[in-house]
C-alpha cells in the first residue's frame, strides 16, 4: 500500500464521521450514527483490502516473470550482469595514465622509504637497561647499565647524570660520557633550568634568543644543550643534562628531546620507587616521633646480637633511660611539650653513642641503647656520656625551657645476663632503681644483688 492511497482512505474515514456528526438527531439517532460510522469503516477497509491484494498480486506476477526471464542466462557474479550483456574492458591500476609529475605508487614508496628519517635507537643496550628497571635491580647496576646505554643513544654528545647525595642542596655527579667535559662535578640546583620548569630545557648556542638559563653548562657552550629534570611522584631527584655540537645527519632535534625525555621519566620512575621502598622499610622499624629504631627492630636486633655474641664468646651491653622531668612536664605543658623532649632526646641520642649501637624507642618514655661487643665498662662509660650530655641540654618550647636529667639502667651480657629476656631484665629493673633513686643516675645490674 502506498502512502497516497492510504491517505485518500483516511480523508474518506473522516469525511464519513464529519458527515454524520452535522446529521440532525431527529433524522439520525445518536445510536444511528454510531452505526453509519463504523459500517462506513467497514466498507473502506473491504475497499482497502482489495486494493493492496491487488497490488501484491500484481508484484508477484512480475517476479515470476523476472525469474523466468533469467533462469537460462549466465550470470557474472564478479560484475553483478548478465554474461550476455558487453562491457568494455576496464584498465589495471598500473596500466591507468597518471597526472603529469606524478609517481607510480611503487616509485614513491622507494623513494620515501630512502628519505625516511632512521632515528638512532640501540634496541640491545636499550633491552638491557629496561631489563635492570623491570627486575627492580640495585641503583648500582641500574647506573651502569645506564652508563653503558648514554653514549650509543646519543652518540658524538657528552653527558652528566646529578643526583642529590644526603641533602637537597648540592646535586652531585652520579655519572658522566663522551669526549669532554660539559659541567662541574657538584652543582646547585638553581644553576640548571630544568629544576625550576620542571621541564627539558633546551639551549641552541647558535642561537642567542634560544637561551634556557642552565648557567652550569659553561665548560663547552656549543651546538645543542638539553636538561631534564630526574622526578618522579612530584619529587626532584636530580637532572640529567646532555650536548652535542651537532646533531646526527638522519635525526631532528625533537628525536633528541624524546630521547632524552624517555632517559629522565624511565630513570627518575624507578628512583621514586625506590625512594618509596626505603620510606616504607623506614617507617617499619622506626619510631614515628623520635625517629629512633621501634620496638619490634629492637627485639630482633637484640636477638640476633645476643646469638652472635654467644657464637663468638663476645660481651653484649644494654642501656635502658628514662628521663626524669616527664611526669612534671606533663602537668605542667601538657603532652605536647613531653612530645617536643622526647623528640629532642631521640635527635641527640645516636650522636652519644657508637657507630655500631642500635639506639631505639623502648617503650613510651622509655629509651634503650643495644652496645654489641661492649664490655661492663664500656657501656657504663657510654652511659655516663649519655647522662652528663642530656642533663645539659637546654630545649627551647614557647617562651621556656624543657630540661631533663635521666634514670639510666646498665646491664651486661655475660656479667648479668645469660639471655635475651635476662638482660632485658635487669637492665630494665637496674633502671626503675634508678628512678625509686630520685634519678639522675646510672644503676649497673650488680645492685639488684645487694637489695
């Protein structure tokens, strides 16, 4: 059915009802229109009917037909006509005439395929440096696998890898390449660029406007300088600086800027993971406040020291501290200012005692020293040194002075002690003497015998 019929079929259905709407009641009941209206229905849908049968009928004879008409003629799929029906032959591509100037596809991709740019990447030095980074090996290796990689990644060019070493303020020279010598061995961070952009900084020295700022590239200002900042997790670990007087025939200076982009983001992700793993071993066995060795290290430090002096027949000393003007302080400042002198104290006491101790955070205020290999007198010099110093200290807090001396207990391994627990023990309860004392003194474990 077409649209056209159907809307004259539409016209007739309402034509019907308007007719019988305006049809007065007293010729036409309301209940006789009602009928009038749906026999006219009925009759244009009989009306209908008989013309879209018509139609259909009318489709299916044509495609009878149609399909008669072709049952004995070949047909070519590939053209989609009938095979007798002639076509002119069409061309190949190859054989088609093209436009003046041009080139044949295969000519132009030879002759693009020899001016493209070959950008100087060592797969096999590269495998091994990314193979370093993925094993997550040592910083050491990881350095030299990158020492190795430098100069054929960026060869004729000289290079120098900073990295700060203990504080922020001085970069220190972790690595250098090439023929000669671009920067000084211990820079400041403001000399490069790069530290304050947070960004490759690239300096052309042919071109006086093209001027990065990076004052410490002084030694050889030639050719092309790039600087790129070392970071990783919004941290600043060091700068890789590089130059060259003049770039490679088949490479661009934006093939060098991602070269040395991919050197600094792979290198400064692998510190930042590193620097990750330290704080995390860090915060594992250290004290949040003082920033001395936690309980749980100290247990297993003692421990292990124990059984080694056992094995080798060697003294083992253990120091316990309380410091005294914790209950006053805490009355009187609060716990803050108690706090404040127990980070004081965790800040100074690894300067009082050897290389070799393990200084640590007992229990609430309470210090121990572990003193391996130490003798009796040792380790009562050693805490004598501890308590003269502390009773000393002078701590500024607000507009007064905190000030503490110690209760110290001493006890040695194998004088007073045959095991861990023992020498806990008695240094432990050598220190609570101290403190029934009135303080400020040093307790050795031999007066527990004399009580």
């Amino acid at each position: 059915m077409s649209f056209l019929t159907y809307i004259f079929w539409l016209i007739a259905f309402v034509a019907g009802v308007v007719v019988s709407y305006f049809v007065p009641e007293t010729t036409l009941s309301v209940g006789g229109k009602f009928f009038f209206v749906g026999a006219w229905g009925i009759v244009l849908g009989f009306v209908l009917y008989n013309i879209c049968k018509k139609k259909v009928e009318n489709a299916e004879a044509e495609f009878t037909e149609t399909l008669n008409s072709i049952k004995g003629e070949k047909f070519d799929f590939v053209t989609g006509l009938p095979a007798s029906e002639k076509r002119e032959p069409e061309l190949e591509p190859e054989d088609m005439p093209l436009p003046k100037g041009a080139l044949p596809a295969k000519a132009a991709l030879e002759k693009l395929d020899e001016q493209a740019v070959r950008v100087g990447f060592p797969l096999d030095v590269w495998k091994q440096y990314s193979r370093v980074l993925l094993k997550d090996r040592p910083v050491p290796e990881v350095v030299k696998a990158l020492e190795n990689l430098l100069p054929k990644l960026f060869p004729n060019a000289a290079g120098i890898l900073y990295m700060y070493a203990g504080t922020q303020t001085d970069l220190h020279k972790v690595l250098s390449f090439g023929p000669y010598i671009i920067s000084d061995d211990v820079i400041r961070p403001g000399e490069c660029a790069s530290y304050a952009s947070g960004d490759i900084v690239i300096t052309d020295y042919s071109t006086p406007e093209l001027t990065g700022g990076c004052t410490h590239l002084h030694h050889h200002p030639k050719g092309v300088s790039f600087c790129a900042p070392i970071e990783g997790i919004e941290e600043h670990f060091g700068i890789f600086s590089l130059q060259t007087d003049v770039l490679p025939d088949n490479e661009s200076l934006d093939d060098w800027h991602a070269k040395v982009s991919i050197v600094a983001t792979t290198f400064g992700q692998y510190i930042a993971n590193q620097n990750l793993n330290v704080r995390f071993k860090q915060q594992s066995i250290r004290d949040n406040l003082t920033g001395l060795f936690n309980r749980r290290y100290m247990e297993e430090s003692l421990s292990r020291e124990v059984s080694a002096a056992i094995r080798h027949k060697n003294p083992i000393g253990l120091i316990m501290l309380y410091p005294d003007a914790v209950v006053d302080i805490q009355q009187t400042r609060g716990r803050h200012a108690v706090e404040q002198l127990l980070w004081e104290l965790g800040q100074r006491l690894p300067g009082y005692v050897r290389s070799e101790d393990i200084p640590c955070r007992y229990e609430g205020e309470v210090f121990c020293v572990i003193l391996p290999g130490a003798d009796l007198k040792i380790t009562r010099q050693r805490a004598d040194k501890i308590r003269n110093e502390i009773s000393q200290l002078q701590i500024a807090y607000g507009d007064t002075i905190l000030a503490t001396t110690l209760s110290m207990g001493v006890s040695v391994m194998p004088v007073h002690a045959s095991d861990v627990n023992s020498l806990l023990y008695t240094a432990a309860a050598s220190m609570q003497l101290a403190i029934q004392s009135a303080g400020n003194r040093v307790i050795i474990a031999d007066a527990l015998n004399n009580r």
